[in-house]
C-alpha cells in the first residue's frame, strides 16, 4: 500500500457535513486537508430570505476565493475540481426552515447549488421532528409534498437530526436514497442523536446512507477520543452494514465559540435550551480542517484495505449522490 500522505493526495476526500466559520483561512486549511469536497451548511434556524442573504454570501466566497474553491453542482463538478486542485462546495442546509411553506423555494435552492437538505433540526417544523422534540409525530402530510419535490428536482434528504419516527416516514417516502449526514451508532453511546442499529440498518437496506460523524459529545470517550477511536466507530458500522454504504460527516465547527452553539442549541435559534454538550473539542489527531490526511492514517492503521479507505473517504459518498443528482 502507498505511504499515507501519498495515498490521501491520491483520494477523492468527502466531508459529508461541515458547518465552520467560512473565510479564507478555512478555503486554505481545506486545500491543506487535501479535501476533495463537502457538504458544507448555509442554513440552519434562518427562513427564506436570510438563507437567501447566506447564499449570496456564498456566492462572493465563490468569486473571491477562486483559485481554490468551486461551487458543485454534479458529481462531475467534484472530480474536475479535484483535478484542478480546488475544493468543491456542496451547498446544504441543516433543516427545511427555508423553504417555508412554499414548495416551489426547493426548485429555487436546488438551482443556486443546494444538493442537500436536512428535514428537521432537532426540533418539530412543518416538515416533521427533530431528535430532541419530546413527541414525534412523524413526517406531515407537507413534509410528504417536501420529499416528493426533493426527489423530483433532484436534492438529498438527510436525516442526521431527525426524530426517529419523522426519519423512518421519510426513508419509507422517498424514491431516492436519503442519508444520515452525520450520525454515531447508539450501541456506543447513548444520545438523542445517535442512531440504533435498527436505524442504521434500516436506512441502508433502503437504499441510503449513513456518514459517521467524529462529534466527541457522541462518541463513547468524549473529550478523550482520539482519530483511532473515529476509525473504529466507523467499522463498528461497517460490521453493521458493510463498507458500501458509509462515508464520514465530521460536523467540523472551526472558528466558532460559544455563542455559535448556543444559537445552535436553542430551538428555531433563540427558544428553549435543547442541550449543552459543554467544551465542544474534535478528537485528538484530527483537530483541525488540514489535518484530514490523520483520518487516511489512522484507517492504514486500523488494517483497512486500499479498497475500503477509497469508499469511505469520499466514493461512496460520490456514488449515492450522484444516484440523488440524476434527473
């Protein structure tokens, strides 16, 4: 097997959900990473038009960061950027706050570059339930209309924060395959936000996916993780569902602070205290955006096949996106 740097320089590298303090040191730490592309998130709590001010944001980074950045609209945007040594930026949203009531802003997002859509954020909105909302009823009869439009224009439907009912209404719903962005086993830990094996195999053996995360507040050690422990979560879902159907989402929120999360924590960003995970920290050896080629060390390490370091780091994720993309 080539030597690890070599190798990740080699690899398309996907991030299947990152959620930084976009500038141009992220954009250079991104290119330092050797990081193919991602999905990278411009609407959480915000309503039509300020995701709408975000995306316009967007659009300057775009233009003024050229030389190492492109928006992806296609799977074929992603490897070309790859070939010209730029990183390719997936638009996504972490809730569907944004299309409000209106089906036709999803045909409107999907032109401007969004590829991925999260159906709730923690709490209910018009489209069902997130993970800390105290009952889940499921995916509304409107929320049904939001995955039969997603499908139809061609926009992922990720289930990283949504409640279990809501998450199985919508997996059973859609036509194309749908994705757990972000999300650890709970066999390993017990949270809101982590998955059941049942979950997990559920959504693979429809068709989806599921990006393991690298949040410590997730993980069984905490703020003691390490990269190492990263890795062994993920083969942990590998036995579960095999090396197919699984890539990484580490949910990096670098150059953020506490007001950040406390907005985040918060429903629709400024309610009730959904959660506190305390001091938010990455696991040690992959603490920072540039450090991805860590993550391709510590699967060598782990006796990983050349093979499965390839899916997992960013084919798999090229693959189901590319099956959600074609229309």
């Amino acid at each position: 097997m080539p030597q690890s740097n070599d190798l990740h320089q080699d690899l398309v590298v996907f991030d299947g959900l990152v959620i930084s303090n976009w500038n141009r040191a992220v954009f250079e730490d991104m290119r330092t990473g050797g990081l193919t592309a991602a999905n990278c998130t411009c609407s959480v709590w915000e309503n039509f038009a300020e995701t709408m001010r975000n995306i316009a944001h967007w659009n300057r980074h775009f233009a003024d960061h050229s030389d190492i950045l492109t928006k992806a609209r296609s799977v074929a945007d992603i490897r070309a950027a790859k070939l010209a040594g730029r990183t390719a930026i997936v638009l996504g949203f972490q809730n569907t706050s944004a299309f409000e009531d209106q089906l036709g802003y999803i045909e409107l997002f999907k032109d401007m570059g969004v590829g991925i859509a999260q159906m709730t954020y923690n709490t209910q909105n018009l489209s069902g339930c997130g993970c800390y909302e105290s009952i889940d009823r499921g995916l509304s009869d409107f929320g049904h209309d939001v995955v039969a439009e997603m499908n139809r224009v061609g926009m992922m439907c990720d289930l990283s924060h949504v409640g279990g009912r809501t998450a199985r209404d919508v997996i059973d719903a859609s036509k194309k395959p749908v994705c757990f962005s972000h999300c650890l086993p709970a066999a390993l830990k017990t949270h809101p936000r982590n998955k059941s094996d049942e979950d997990l195999r559920y959504i693979v053996d429809r068709g989806g996916f599921v990006g393991v995360t690298m949040f410590s507040a997730f993980l069984p050690k905490g703020t003691d993780s390490t990269v190492d422990d990263y890795v062994a979560a993920m083969d942990y879902v590998i036995d579960l569902v095999g090396e197919d159907a699984i890539g990484f989402g580490t949910d990096f929120t670098q150059g953020y602070g506490k007001s950040f999360f406390d907005w985040l924590n918060h429903d629709k960003g400024h309610g009730r205290k959904l959660t506190d995970f305390g001091r938010v920290t990455n696991p040690k050896g992959f603490e920072s955006i540039g450090q991805y080629p860590n993550l391709t060390a510590a699967m060598e390490k782990a006796g990983w096949p050349l093979g499965r370091i390839r899916k997992v780091m960013g084919e798999n994720w090229l693959r189901i996106l590319d099956e959600v993309w074609d229309i």
